[in-house]
C-alpha cells in the first residue's frame, strides 16, 4: 500500500467525518424543534410563562423568526469558533463549562484504557499459556460476570467494597495533583475498565491459543528460543491485533461508561454533564456536549482504523478487519 | 497426548459435562427471577410504602434488607423489581427481534444495493454511543419506562441485523438455496420459509444475548434516570436512589446490583449454551 493510497484514504475518511458531523449537529440542533412545547419556552428552561419583553428577547437573541436552515447556519458559524452559547442553568459559556470538566473525564478515560490494555493483554497471555487449568478457569469465568455486568453495579459494589468494607480508597471526590487524582479516581477507573477488559481477555486468550498452536511458533520453541523471546518476537504482533481491531469498540464503551460510572461516584467529568443538562432541559448545553462527544467519538474511530493498518498487514493489503 | 485422551473419555462418560451444569443453575436462577417477577407478590411488605417512622436502616430481623430513606422495605422491592427487570428487556428483545431478523434476512438475502444501504446504516448506528443516544433522545421526547423501551428497541435492531445477516450469508451459497430459485421460488418466499428457519439457531442464541444488553442499558437508563419513574421498584433507579445511603445500608444497593449482574450473566451463559447445543444439532444434521 503506497502513501498515496494512504492518504486518499485519510482523505475519505475526513471528508466522510466531516459529513457525519453535519449530520449529528443538524439532528442535535433540531432537539429544541422535537421537544415538547415551544422553541423559546425550552430555550427559557421551560419554566412556566415567560413574559412578553423577555419572549422577544429570546426570539432574536436565537434567531427563532429566521427560517430553520438559517438558524442552523447561525449555530454552526458560532460552533466553528467553539461558541456554543450559552448555559441556561448556569449562564455562563458552554465552552467553559466543557473546558472545565474535560479534565477528568480523559484522566478517567486514560486510566481506564490503561488498566484495560494492561490488565486485558496479560489475564488473556496467562490464560492462553496455562490453559485449561484453574488460572484459565478462574480467568475466564470472571470474563463471563465481567462482560454482563453493567458499569454502574461494578461501580457501586466497588465503591462497597474498597471505600467502606475496607476503606483504602476514597468514596468521593476527584483529587487536586496528579497523584491525588491517580487515588480518587483508582476504582472509578476499574468499574469503567472492567467489561472492556473481560472483553480483552476473551479476544486476547482467542487470538493467543491460534497463535501459539501455530508451526511457526512451535518451530521457534523447537529451536531452542526462550519462551519470553518467542512470546515478544512471534506471538506479542499477534496480540496487538485483538487490541487494535476492538479498541474501537473499547472506546465506545468507555464513552457511554464514563456517564455511568461519572454519575455513579458523582464526579463532575463530561458525562455525568451531560445527564444534568438533559434533565434540566439545558439545550446549548446538550448540543456542546454532544457535539464534544462526536468528536471524540470519530476521532477515536479513525485512529483505531489507522492504528490496525499499520500493525495488521492483513487489513492494509485488503478488504477490513475481521 | 494422555491429556487429550482423558478430556475425550471423560467428556463421553458423563450424561452432562460442565457447561450443562453451568446452564442448569443458570436456568434455575432465571426460573427463580421469573417466579418472582410473574408469581402471585411474594413480597412481605408493600414495595410502594413508605414508612417514615421507620426510615433508613440496615438489616434487621423483620426486613431482611433493612429499609430506604423512605422507610420502604429493600427485600419487597428488589422482589416486585424483578418484574420491572424482566418485562421492559423482553419487549426490547421482541421488538429488535422482529426488525433485526426482517432486516438482516432482507439484507442477507437480497444483496445489492439494499445490502449495502441496510449494512451502512448498520456500520453508523453500531459506531454510536447507544446509551448516549437515548439519553439524548428520552431527554427530548420527554422520558418515561415505554419511551426508553421502544428506543432501547429501535437501538438494538443494528446488532441483531448485523449478526442476522451474517447467517443469512453462510446459507445462500448452499444448493437448496439454488434449487429453490431453480424452481422459481419467489425470494421473499425463500427468505422466510428456506433461509430463516436455517438459521433460527441463531435468531434465538442472539435473542439471549439480546435480552441481556437490553436488560442493561434499560437498568443504566433507569440508573441515570431516564428509565423507570421515579418511586417504582426497579433495580437500577434502587442503586440510583440507594447510592448516598451505602454506608447506612449497604445492602439497598448490593441487594439489586448483584442481581443485576447475576441475571445478566446468567442470561448471556444461556445465550451461549442454547447456541452451542444448536449448532451441534445443526452440525451433525
């Protein structure tokens, strides 16, 4: 695959980004049309009746007498410059408030990929190398509970479990430097990471058992290489693909975790943002809010695309990821 | 050698091996789950009434669970939350069914361009954050139980389609496939009455796995409070509400989150089991 194909590719893939974007932000800013009751009513905060003075204001400060297209052309020029408004809870610009709760939210979220990449590799590499005794066993079982149990019930046995049965972490609270903050957010971190590391394990110990029957590694181990060298040089590739290829999924999972696990140990991170402004009717809010997320959330998918290409070859020559 | 010889014998001798017996409990779990969610209440309090002489407190000898804020019995609403637990999930499992299979089977079947519209539309709903989405998109319709079933429905249907459609794939190079359309067989004749009985063992293994993440994501939904209304019993508006309450009674919260766990887990083993044993079925046919 020559450079050029690579970045006709990239290109494709921005643009196809870009028209996703367009399409999410259009059906976000047609929230307030969806909603129940009006435009400026929601736009108020939906508190009962506004007065006259006030409701002309609200008209023309959001351009609700200019036809829909328009408005939304209005939105997008301002959402370009990161202008999203403002909050209707708090009136102060959204982009500050997403600004200020971004921080731990990526923390969260680096700690937990992290542990998940850590932990998940080396519980499905043990697995594999010991299989079918009681490690493996014990392993996969856990894989099972892991892999059904939702973030928040993780989030809160834990929080049972570490902070009050046996109180080494901290209940609440997000720290202030970074090793303040590494110890609040430990068990937040291992609520949101464990489905994707049981999710890793399974795809790791799969992906291991294939490679390790295979001759080219059973000729290396023949020929006298050391277990560790065979394992880094022969079969460490071979794990990289499972990571790369769900590592895309993986980031979902963290995305819609995050909300969970942020509301459930009451952190004040991007996602449990968004559940406060969708339940105070906070619609600029809502709309900075998911646009961040889309973001992210195309980003994170592009990479993840990238990445495999450059570690599977298999992927670059032809045809996807299996 | 010797290994694999033993593992062969004793796989043989014995009626059931390990999976069976994992399904079994798993099955007696569920079949527990479900008494309580259908039975006539066994519940020793009402799960709706409040008790604010009482208040919160841990467990004692006349509530097993202790209390709420409310003064309202755990053990009674983790009992009456079965059903909450179960009914929601199994019309989202219902719905997804429907439209996941027709559009998997349409895809599969057809091919062309309806293939690639159905598997592009696919590829986009599965890259979303689906929580995210129905929050987003209760918040907006106003929220309520149903509004998040029938979004948790619409949600799920990718998924289904997805995995459908794969099946449907696998069958169509086969020759009653081709001697089907020989005899001029209409396709959407061949579709339903050819193709999806074949792959049916998939269509029910995916219904538990189904069942389990609707089971889920409705619990998240309720937890972040955009699923059940508020006061009913429902195990993850209970961890929700519960969730300041952990140090006076921790078992209002262990209570319906190691269910939830437990019931998941259970549904999804089953999943995997009901598709093993028909695909053997379907292997030795």
């Amino acid at each position: 695959m020559s450079v050029r194909s690579t970045a006709f590719l990239l290109f494709k893939r921005l643009v196809a980004a870009c028209l996703l974007l367009a399409v999410i932000s259009l059906a976000v800013f047609s929230l307030v049309y969806l909603s129940p009751g009006s435009a400026e009513q929601i736009l108020a905060g939906g508190k009962g009746s506004i007065p006259p003075e006030q409701l002309q204001r609200l008209r023309a400060e959001h351009h609700l007498d200019e036809p829909l297209l328009t408005q939304y052309w209005i939105w997008v020029k301002d959402a370009v410059t990161l202008d999203f408004g403002q909050s209707i809870q708090t009136a102060l610009p959204v982009t500050d408030e997403l600004g200020a709760r971004l921080r731990v939210s990526l923390f969260l979220g680096g700690y937990a990929f992290v542990l998940t990449t850590v932990a998940g590799v080396l519980l499905g590499l043990f697995a594999a190398l010991r299989r079918n005794s009681i490690l493996d066993r014990a392993i996969v079982a856990s894989t099972l509970v892991g892999l059904s149990a939702p973030a928040f019930a993780t989030a809160l046995l834990l929080l049972y479990a570490f902070a009050i049965l046996v109180p080494v972490f901290p209940a609440f609270g997000q720290g202030t430097d970074f090793l303040d903050t590494l110890w609040h957010l430990t068990l937040p971190a291992l609520a949101l990471a464990t489905s994707s590391t049981a999710f890793l394990v399974k795809h790791t110990r799969t992906a291991m058992l294939g490679v390790l029957d295979q001759d080219h590694v059973v000729f290396a181990r023949a020929r006298g290489l050391s277990i560790t060298t065979v394992l880094f040089r022969y079969v460490g590739r071979n794990a990289l693909i499972p990571i790369t290829t769900i590592s895309a999924l993986t980031f979902i999972q963290f995305v819609v975790g995050a909300v969970l696990v942020e509301v459930a140990f009451s952190l004040q991170g991007i996602g449990s943002l968004l559940v406060q402004a969708v339940a105070a009717k906070d619609v600029p809010m809502v709309q900075g809010v998911v646009m961040l997320v889309a973001v992210i959330v195309i980003a994170a998918n592009l990479v993840a695309d990238l990445f495999s290409m450059a570690v599977d070859p298999r992927v670059r020559l032809g045809g996807r990821a299996a | 050698m010797n290994g694999v010889s033993e593992r062969t014998a004793s796989g043989r001798h014995g009626t059931a091996n390990r999976s069976d017996v994992t399904a079994g409990l798993c099955f007696a779990f569920l079949a527990v789950i479900c008494a309580l969610a259908l039975g006539p209440s066994m519940a020793p309090y009402d799960a709706m009434g409040a008790n604010l002489t009482i208040g919160l407190g841990p467990p004692t000898e006349s509530h097993w669970l202790g209390t709420d804020a409310l003064g309202r019995d755990i053990l009674s609403r983790v009992i009456v939350g079965a059903r909450a637990a179960l009914l929601g999930p199994l019309i989202v499992t219902l719905v997804s069914m429907v439209f996941g299979n027709a559009l998997g089977l349409i895809a599969g079947c057809r091919g062309g361009w309806v293939d690639s519209v159905v598997m592009r539309w696919v590829d986009l709903m599965l890259a979303l954050p689906g929580l995210l989405v129905a929050v987003v998109v209760i918040g907006a319709l106003g929220g309520g139980y149903w509004v998040a079933v029938a979004v948790l429905g619409v949600l799920l249907v990718p998924f289904d389609a997805r995995v459908i459609r794969g099946a449907a794939l696998e069958q169509i190079p086969r020759p009653y496939v081709e001697a089907a359309r020989t005899l001029g067989v209409p396709w959407w004749r061949l579709t339903l009455f050819h193709v999806w009985p074949n792959v049916s063992a998939v269509t029910v293994a995916n219904s538990f796995l189904a069942f389990a993440m609707a089971l889920v994501s409705l619990s998240g939904l309720s937890f972040l409070g955009f699923g059940a209304d508020a006061g009913q019993p429902d195990w993850g508006l209970m961890i929700a509400e519960n969730r300041t309450n952990l140090f006076e009674n921790p078992a209002s919260v262990v209570a319906p989150g190691c269910l939830l766990i437990l019931t998941a887990t259970c549904v999804n083993l089953l999943g995997d089991w009901v598709y093993q044993r028909l695909s053997e079925r379907g292997l030795s046919r």
